[in-house]
C-alpha cells in the first residue's frame, strides 16, 4: 500500500517517448524525467530529472541530474555527470562520471578506466572487470573479478580474483571464494587482506530431511497445478475467441515496445486509480472492479505471450502453412514453465511477461475499442 501511495505523487512534466529508435541529441534539453520504450536509445543531450530506460542497446552519454534506470541487452554509460546508475543487462559498461553509487548486473560488466564513480559499486554477474576509480567500496557476487583500476575497499563473494600490478584497494580486500586471489606484484592494498572460504553446509538430519523433501514436492506440485490449469484456459480462451486472440499477438508482434510501455505505464496506473476509489467511498464499486481488471490483464498476459513464442518457435521449422494456435500456445507455455522453474531467471522472465503481455492487452483492447466506436459498434 505504501509502495501505490508513493506512485499517486504527481510527476510533473514527465516525458515519455516511444519508437524503434530513439535519440536525444547534442545541444537537445529535457527538462524534466524521461521514460523510454524502444529498441535502440541513444542519449547524448542533457536531462533533467531521470530516466527510464527499455531497449535493445542503450547508450547515455550527456549530462543527467537524476538516476539513471536502464534495462537492456547492451548498455554503456558514458555521461559526463550523472547522479547515479542503476542497470541490468547482458553487457553493462560504465565509461562515465557518476557522482553516487552504481548498481549493476549482468553477464558481462566493465568499469572502463575512464569511470569515475563517487560512492559505492554494487556488481552481481558473471563477470566483472574494474579499470576505473571508484572512490568507495566494491562489493556483490562475481563469477570472474579482475582489476586494475582502483577502489575504497573491496568484498566480493566471487569464483576466481586477480589483480594486476595496477590495482589499488585504498581500504580492505575481503574475498570469499574457493579459489585463494592472485595478486600481482605492485598491487597495492592499503588494508588487512582476507580471504574467506565459504561455510560449510550444515548437516541436515532425518527430519529436516523429510520436511525439505515435502516442502519441495508440495512446491511442484502447485506448480504443476497452476500450470496445467493455464493450459485449460488458454485452449478456452482459443477455443471461444481467437479473433480477439490473434488481435492481440499482432500488436505484441507488430508493436512490441509499445506493448511494453503499455503494460509499465498500465501496472502503475491501475493500481493508483483503485487505491484512490477505494479512499473516496463512492467509487468502491469501480475499485472492485479495477482489481478484477488487473487480474485478469496479468494472469492472461503469459497467454498471450505463451502464443507468441511457440508461433515463432514452430516457425523455425515450419517455414509454410498455417500453424495450429492450440499447439502455438501449448509450446510457447511449455517453454515458459521451464523458465520460470530457474533461479533469478525467472523473476526477470515473470517481469517481462507480465509487461508485454499485459500491455499487449491494453493496447489491443483500446484499438479494438476505437474500431468498433468508428463503425458505431459500441
């Protein structure tokens, strides 16, 4: 509740652009937070507040008084001032001025040595290379850490470490891994060194045992509930009205990043809107029925999406003909399944689904409702 009552603060000016490319030139001032939704961002005007960034590919270069919140395949952060970064993608690259913390995650993530950070550097991926200044702490989960930049202090948990002869950790080097860190001659570490092996698990006895092996069954079995209770929908919902199915997988298909604004803007803003009918009495009612709204948008989402991915799967090998939407949907949520049952993976896949889908749904329902109003239908 307090988390909705935070989203009901006025966002005075907030800028939202939408597109396959969106760029904001040199010279080009945003004066207030912006939101985009594309496939390609590139930023290298100056804005004023923060931003809010979905693509492919991001690049922020510029000047950025706020935060910057990007989520991406490729990111690169080469701004000249920005206040601080917050990013997950499967490369990130910090290249530029950050004059607080930056958060990051991702298969591949690089300090650059032109990166300055102010405070603190947070990383949890698979790699992570520190060629640059951070004036506070490293700290997170690594796979691969090397460095050659410099940092306040470091603590990782990591699988292997190494610093080369132009490390510097102005502070402690806490290491927890297997693997002891190999230093290099002429690296300088101003702290006490530690390295830490990681706990050992603790006996788990007969009980322990049995309920784990319960809670675990218990676990997949609701799942596999949850699941094959999907699939009855689905085929339903394909079975009563396919036409208001194929209509919403073409605008997820035709208008994937709009899809997805949609759905971002669609998850905030319902919820605002029932809190505040529920605080004013009379529109209780409507309250009730906003919250059966977003339900229903968010459980129908992964079948939506569901349909679109098995469609594009089964057309890998299928380059002709007609596709069965039944057996599109029961791969596209098979593979859906198997996702959600992977660590942290699944959370993002959840996300993604939930906002795509979702706003697939809006989107579509709105046009469809435009359609019918130009043909006096409704």
């Amino acid at each position: 509740m307090a988390l909705v009552l935070l989203l009901c603060l006025p966002a005075y000016g907030l800028v939202i652009r939408t597109g396959d490319d969106v760029t904001i030139g040199e010279g080009e001032v945003v004066d207030d937070d912006l939101i985009v939704f594309a496939q390609a961002v590139n930023i290298h005007g100056a804005v004023r507040g923060d931003i809010i960034a979905f693509a492919q590919n991001v690049n922020i270069g510029g000047t950025v008084d706020g935060t910057v919140f990007a989520g991406a395949s490729d990111i690169e952060i080469t701004t000249k001032r920005v206040n601080s970064v917050w990013a997950a993608g499967g490369t990130v690259d910090i290249c530029g001025t950050v004059g607080n913390n930056v958060i990051i995650a991702g298969g591949n993530l690089d300090v650059c040595e032109a990166a300055r950070i102010g405070k603190e550097l947070h990383a949890y991926g698979g790699r992570l290379a520190l060629r640059g200044a951070v004036a506070g702490m490293t700290k997170g989960g690594i796979g691969n850490f090397t460095m050659s930049g410099s940092s306040g202090g470091v603590q990782l948990d990591a699988g292997t470490v190494t610093l080369h002869s132009s490390a510097r950790v102005f502070g402690d080097l806490v290491v927890e891994s297997e693997k002891e860190p190999e230093i290099a001659e002429g690296a300088v570490i101003t702290g006490e060194t530690r390295f830490e092996m990681p706990e050992e698990v603790e006996e788990i006895t007969e009980a322990k045992s049995a309920l784990v092996t319960a809670i675990a069954f218990f676990v997949v079995f609701v799942r596999i509930v949850v699941f094959i209770a999907k699939v009855i929908v689905g085929i339903i919902l394909i079975a009563i009205s396919y036409g208001f199915v194929r209509r919403m997988m073409d605008t997820l298909i035709k208008k994937p990043w709009k899809s997805l604004g949609w759905g971002f803007l669609g998850l905030i803003v319902i919820p605002v809107a029932v809190v505040i009918l529920f605080v004013v009495m009379v529109g209780f009612p409507l309250a009730i029925f906003g919250l059966y709204i977003y339900s229903i948008i968010t459980y129908l989402a992964s079948v939506i999406v569901g349909l679109v991915i098995g469609e594009k799967v089964i057309r890998l090998f299928k380059k002709k003909g007609a596709i069965s939407p039944y057996l599109s949907f029961v791969v596209g949520i098979a593979i859906l399944f198997v996702l959600s049952l992977i660590p942290i993976l699944n959370v993002i896949v959840t996300l993604l689904v939930i906002l795509f889908g979702a706003g697939a749904l809006l989107l579509g329902s709105w046009q469809l409702c435009q359609d019918m109003r130009a043909k006096k239908l409704i």
